[in-house]
C-alpha cells in the first residue's frame, strides 16, 4: 500500500512540475513583459453596427422583406457578379423570393452558363436554365487572382454565415470605405499600400476589394427605391442572409411551435401528477 501511494505522490508531483514549467514562464511574460506591438491600423478600426433600424429578419419575430429581397438580388447581379460567384444558389430558388415562373425562367435566361456543345463536345456557353447555378465570373481561381490583384474573391453563397455578425458585417463593410484622418495617419505612421483600400470596417483596415458600392444611383431599382449606398448595402446584405439560410424564417417559427409544445407537455406532466401521485403520502421511516 505505501509503495502503490508512494508512486502516486511520486506522479502527482512530476504533473504538478511540468505544469508549472509550462504555464509560469507564460504567466510572468504576460503580467510583466513587454505589452505586444500594436499596428497603427489599430487606430483607425471601427466596429461597426448595420443599418439603422437592423433587419427585418433580426429577432425572434423576424420575417423577410422580399421586396428588399428582390432588390438585393438586383445589386448582386449588377454590381457583385463581375467578381463574386455564389455557386450553391440556383436560379429556381429565386422563386421563393416571390417571382414568378416565369419570371424566373426569363431571369435564369439573362445569364450566361458554362455549356457543352453537342455536336462537337467543345465547351462553350448557353442561356441559364432554372435548374442551372449562379456561374462563376472567372474560369479558375488563377484567373481570378489575375484579375484581382491576386486577391481571390470569395464565393458569396454562405458568406454571412462565414462572419461573425455576418448580415451586419457585410452591410458595414460595404459602407466603410472612405479616407484617413491624414492628421491621424500622420501621427501613428499609417498609410494604404498600393493596391488596397481604406475600410474602417475591415478588420486591419486595408482590403484589396475596391468599393463595389461607389456612388449613389449605381443600381435603378425596379421599385422606385431610391438607391443610396446604405440602401444597396443593406439590401444586398439582407439578399446574401437569404442565400446562407434560407430557412432562416421557417426555423424561427418552429422553434416557437416548440416551446409551446413544451409548455403544454409540462402543464400536462404537472396535473398528472396531482391526479395520480399527489394522493399517495410517503411511508414514515
């Protein structure tokens, strides 16, 4: 028995060594080394908090704007089709943002998709068809990056739920391009390499994506909705939520059918034990 004890004293205290040999060497670094090196960029970053008013799918009653929807859809094929693909949305799908058959046919049509030519087996291209995915502007990712500075441009379809706070961030990131203090970038050293952009919204506040949103009018609504550029941010934002969860909605209601179910099953648990059980006094020990 003291040998078995002995060898765990004898464990314990290895373990305990090791752990401390890990962990002080950090600990003293972090209380009194010297604080990490802070980018002048850190100066300029902005945390941003999406359009005024939110969206109208923020909440647990939240529904869809499909006349925001469809306007949002607008702004990604005028604006961000020339350099972002969203290649798990069909054309079919647009359906559920409220158009027709046919005009869903007649929009898949507007596109043009990579084909096969039957008679010689050559790739070529044809009119999209409903069935058919939202096409990549490029042929390959290299280029892709030729053409962009060798900056990739994501795929759209998901990007929402790729970001934190993913609706607000593409809104405040489309909304956040702008200059420098220049007394400020003065002061702290910063400055925008060739190439990149000032984005106070963006993490390090340089991006290679130049402001797809430039002016105001960029895109005529078929609505009639005046198109500032907070407007086109935030439909556009609002467009690619839909296309990352488009059962969005759907799961927030369920959820309400839920608790109530429970609620119910609890209600009904309660009173069946006062039926059943409350009568029955324990035995006395």
């Amino acid at each position: 028995m003291s040998i078995r004890l002995g060898g765990i004293l004898v464990g314990l205290a290895i373990t305990a060594v090791l752990v401390l040999w890990s962990l002080l060497p950090g600990a003293y670094n972090y209380a009194f080394g010297p604080a990490p090196e802070k980018q002048p960029s850190y100066a300029f970053y902005e945390h941003g908090h999406g359009p005024e008013g939110g969206f109208a799918f923020d909440g647990p009653f939240g529904k869809w704007d499909y006349a925001q929807l469809q306007r949002g859809y607008q702004v990604y094929k005028e604006v961000c089709s020339a350099c972002h693909s969203m290649k798990f949305v069909a054309f079919r799908n647009l359906k559920e943002l409220g158009y027709t058959e046919a005009e869903v046919d007649a929009e898949a049509a507007s596109w043009t998709v990579p084909g096969i030519d039957p008679a010689t087996g050559e790739t070529t291209t044809r009119p999209g068809e409903p069935t058919d995915y939202f096409p990549s502007p490029y042929p390959n990712a290299i280029a892709a990056a030729a053409a962009n500075n060798n900056a990739i441009p994501p795929d759209l379809s998901l990007m929402t739920k790729a970001r934190h706070d993913g609706s607000n961030y593409v809104y405040d990131l489309l909304t956040g391009y702008g200059e420098p203090d220049p007394e400020k970038a003065a002061k702290v050293g910063f400055e925008t390499p060739p190439g990149l952009y000032f984005n106070k919204h963006f993490p390090n506040v340089n991006i290679a994506m130049p402001p797809p949103l430039a002016v105001d009018g960029q895109v005529t609504y078929a609505d009639g909705t005046n198109a500032t550029i907070p407007q086109m941010a935030a439909d556009v934002a609002a467009f690619m939520t839909w296309t990352a969860e488009p059962s969005l909605i759907q799961r927030k209601q369920t959820g309400w059918f839920v608790i109530g179910f429970l609620l119910f099953a609890t209600v009904l648990a309660f009173l069946s034990y006062k039926q059943i059980w409350a009568g029955i006094k324990p035995k006395k020990g």
